[in-house]
C-alpha cells in the first residue's frame, strides 16, 4: 500500500491565535519593542543631559505630554512582565544540585525575586524619590 | 552542519535580559514620576550631571546597562519578527542589531562629553 | 457508576479517498470515569470500525495514543471523560503529516532522535571483566528526569517553532541529547554538540516553554533546551576566544 500522507500547515502569520499559551508568549517578546523604544528614550535623556541643563530641562518637560505618559505607562508594564517572566524562567535555565537533590525551583526565582527588590529600593532611594 | 555562531548573539541577549529584568522597571518608574511631573532630587540636572560627570564607574554602569538591554531587545524583537510570519530574518537582524550599536555607541558618545 | 453520552468530533482522513480531512460526530454512552482512548474504542467496537488511532498499553507508558484533544496535545489513555462536559473534539497530533484519522507519522521526529544518538558513548570502553559502570544516586538525578520520556511526541506538537522550522531537531530528541551528556557514564557530549549546537539545534529555540507544559511525564525539555544553550554559549566562547582553542 502506497502511503499519501495528508500535511497540514501551519498558519505564518497567525498560529499564535491556535492557544492561549502562544499568545502569553507573543506578549512576553512583544514587551522587547517597548523596552527597546524605551532605551532609545533612555539614550536620548543622557544626549539632552550631555547638550546641557537647557535641553535636559526641556527634555523632561516634554515627557509629560499625554503619548509620553502613555508610553511610559506601556513601557513600565512591559518592563513588569519582562522581569517575572525572566525570573521565573531562571530555575528552568539554571537548576541547582546540592548534595542529592536539586535546590526547589521557588528557591533560585525566590532569591532573584529578593535581589530585585532590594536593587530597586536602592536604585528609588539614590535617585532620592523620598 | 556546522557548529552555529549563535552565542556570539544570543550571550549579550542573555546578559542584557538579565539587566533590563533587575534595572529597567524601576528606571521606568522613575521616569513614569517624571512623565506625571514628579521629578525626583536625584533627576534634577545638578545632581544627574554630578554623578555621571564625576564617576566613570558611573558612566560605564550606564552604558553597560544601556547598551545590552538595547541589544537584548533587539534580538528579541528579530526573533518576534519572524514569529509573526516575516521571512527576511538575514535583512531584520541587520536592521535591529545595526540601530543597538548605533544607539549604544550614541550613548557612549554622549557620556563621554558629559 | 454513572453513565454519560458523549459527544465525540473527529477528525477523519482516508488517503485512498481524501484530499483533504473533514469532521464526524460520534455519540456514544460511556461511564463517568473513563477515558478519551475508551470512548474512541467504544465507538470503533459499536459505531464506527473504519476509525483509526493508535494505542497499546493504555497507561501512559508507550506514548503511542497522543492526540490533540480540544486543541491540546494530550495522551488520549491518560484525559479523563469527566473533566470535559462538552463536546470533544480530537484530532491527530498538529505538526506531523496524518497517515489515517487520528494516526500520525513520526518518521521526522525517528530521524531526528537517532541524530542525537541518545545511547551511552565511551570513548575507552572498560572490558566486560571489570563489571558495570557505577554510578552514584547523585549522578543518576542529574538526568533521571531527561529519561522519562515515552516518545510521545506531544511537545512536537505544542511546540510552534517546530511547526514553523521544520529542520528544528526539537524539544524530545534535544532533551534526551542532554539526559546522556547529564550521565557520568557517558562520554559522547563533543560528537552530539556537532547537532545540538548548529542552528537546527538548540538555537532554532525561543523558548516559548510549550514542550514542557503538555509533557505528561513531566520531562521539562524546555529546560534542557535552556541549559544546552548557555552551555553551547561557554564552549563556544572557549573555542573562539581562549588561546589553544579550550582544547
Ligand atoms: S519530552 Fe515529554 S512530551 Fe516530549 S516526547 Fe518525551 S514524554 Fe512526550
Ligand atoms: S496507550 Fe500507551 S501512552 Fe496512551
């Protein structure tokens, strides 16, 4: 018997609609955009900064126009879901053997979890929020 | 097949992912204070141009910070592109690896003139 | 036991006669407490005999009866009745070219599993006088977890980078790569970097994680996939960078 295999393809441009999982994970690649946006942002403060007080002033007066304060709404999200999915995924890439056992996985996410937290009081306190 | 050249992409992205996870959020957060017209001390131009005019540890903390979270999302977003269907992977990473150096070298430029 | 009738569409495909599959419903009265795999049997014992599956050993140990159930690769021996109170739909196993109804082809996945050549590999092989190669409960649970895989091919199915590259060697054949490079026995790792490393390998992965979410024996190939890559990622630096090659 001569086999005729029936091949179904799959769809380029839309596949992710196929599962919920999917779309979570276009989600967690699409935050690169905003992060990414909001580097080239970043680069642009410091080009401000570098041009002198006037400029920087400026700079920061025009981040308060309404699309700024939306794509800084977006980029901090996106920065948000960027951070936990990549801590949780830090005791998939890297498990830890100790003796016998693997350290449990809520252990290595745990402590990135910790060191991110306190980085950031850090990071609010030198910036001198309060 | 040979061994692929990936990791020379793929290390930084790594790397920068780490960074953006551990920095980003919370610079955007300082700056989401100053987009809603809360600029915190520590912003201010006196004390921003202070300490990075001063420290080049400080200089070269920012650039490391910048330079591979630009990479990173660069090659996340290649990677992105060909996920929804676009086909011209060797023309994309190109492009996007192309603007992270340009950004990143930018940045450089700029700190140093500080 | 309680009695339930239950609303099967299935996806059907002749190839002698077929271009393309189409859909037909099956209703047949099961108990509670089975699963999809009894209803496909009651249905080619009492309905329909032209129905094709695969099965064997009705304990989630072949890994010959996956299928996608209600758009989820599932084993079709190991998904209870009870928790679909609609209409189920199955369907044979996304990514892979449909032989007849519910029966894929895996010959792809075959291919790509002996490229890895997951066996122990010795480079000085010890004669057979001096015994057995020991090996300590702390280096078996360095890849025990790798070698619980049945074969099932489910990940192939989750996984949307395989179904968008074909050539990807993809999540099982690479995870169990990394169950023999993980084995103190074993001295292969240099011969299957020559596949885990290229660009079909390791590095057609996004880890989007879907391999290790529908595996259901819990492999976590996306986690082996993860740690090949940083691996790759230092052997490469040493290749490059480090004078002498790293050798
Ligand atoms: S890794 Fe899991 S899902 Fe993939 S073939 Fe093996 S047992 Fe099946
Ligand atoms: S019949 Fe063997 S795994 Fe389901």
């Amino acid at each position: 018997m001569s086999r005729k295999p029936l091949i179904r393809e799959v769809p380029p441009t839309t596949w992710y609609f196929r599962h919920p999982r999917y779309l979570r994970y276009m989600s967690r690649e699409i935050t690169s955009l905003f992060v990414g946006a909001y580097c080239v942002l970043l680069v642009c403060g410091l080009g401000a900064l570098a041009d002198g007080k006037e400029s920087y002033e400026a700079f920061l007066l025009a981040l308060q126009s309404p699309l700024s304060i939306a794509f800084h709404v977006a980029a901090f999200i996106a920065a948000l879901y960027h951070a936990t999915t990549w801590f949780n995924a830090t005791q998939v890439a890297m498990p830890i053997q100790i003796g016998e056992n693997f350290v449990p996985g809520s252990w290595i996410s745990g402590a990135h979890y910790v060191v991110w937290a306190l980085l950031s009081v850090v990071v609010i306190l030198l910036a001198g929020v309060f | 097949m040979a061994k692929s050249n990936k990791p020379v992409v793929w290390f930084p992205f790594a790397a920068g992912g780490t960074v953006i996870a551990f920095f980003i959020p919370v610079i955007a957060l300082l700056t989401l204070l100053v987009a809603f017209g809360k600029v915190p001390a520590g912003l201010s131009y006196e004390s921003m141009h202070s300490w990075l005019a001063d420290c080049v540890l400080a200089k070269l903390a920012v650039f490391g910070i910048l330079a591979l979270s630009l990479w990173s999302s660069a090659h996340r977003l290649r990677c992105t592109c060909f996920d929804f269907g676009l086909r011209i992977d060797t023309l994309v990473a190109a492009v996007l690896y192309s603007a992270a150096i340009v950004a990143s070298l930018a940045a450089a430029m700029f700190l140093f003139r500080l | 036991m309680k009695e339930r009738l239950i609303r099967l569409e299935v996806f059907r495909y002749n190839p002698d006669t077929d271009t393309e599959g189409h859909y037909q419903h099956y209703e047949v009265s099961c108990l509670e407490e089975w699963v999809v795999l009894d209803a496909l049997n009651k249905v080619k014992e009492t309905l329909d005999p032209t129905l094709n599956f695969r099965w064997s050993c009705h304990m989630a140990v072949c890994g010959s009866c996956g299928m996608m159930i209600n758009g989820e690769p599932r084993l079709a021996c190991h998904t209870f009745l009870r928790n679909y109170p609609g209409t189920i739909r199955v369907e044979p196993l996304v990514h892979f070219p449909v032989e007849r109804d519910l029966v894929t082809a895996p010959d792809d996945f075959m291919e790509k599993l002996k490229r890895v050549k997951p066996w122990i590999i010795r480079k000085d092989k010890q004669p057979i006088e001096q015994g057995e190669y020991r090996q300590t409960p702390k280096e078996l649970l360095r890849f025990r977890q790798y070698a619980m895989c049945i074969n099932c091919t489910l990940c192939y199915a989750a996984c949307p980078e395989y179904g968008l590259t074909r050539h990807f060697i993809g999540p099982a054949a690479l995870a169990l790569a990394h169950r023999y490079n993980q084995d103190s026995r074993d001295q292969g790792r240099d011969e299957r970097q020559e596949v885990v490393a290229t660009k079909e390998g390791v590095w057609e992965c996004t880890f989007v994680g879907a391999c290790s979410e529908v595996c259901p024996v819990h492999v976590d190939p996306a986690s082996a996939l993860q740690q090949m890559k940083i691996a790759s990622s230092f052997d490469w630096i040493k290749e490059h960078l480090l004078p002498g090659g790293g050798k």
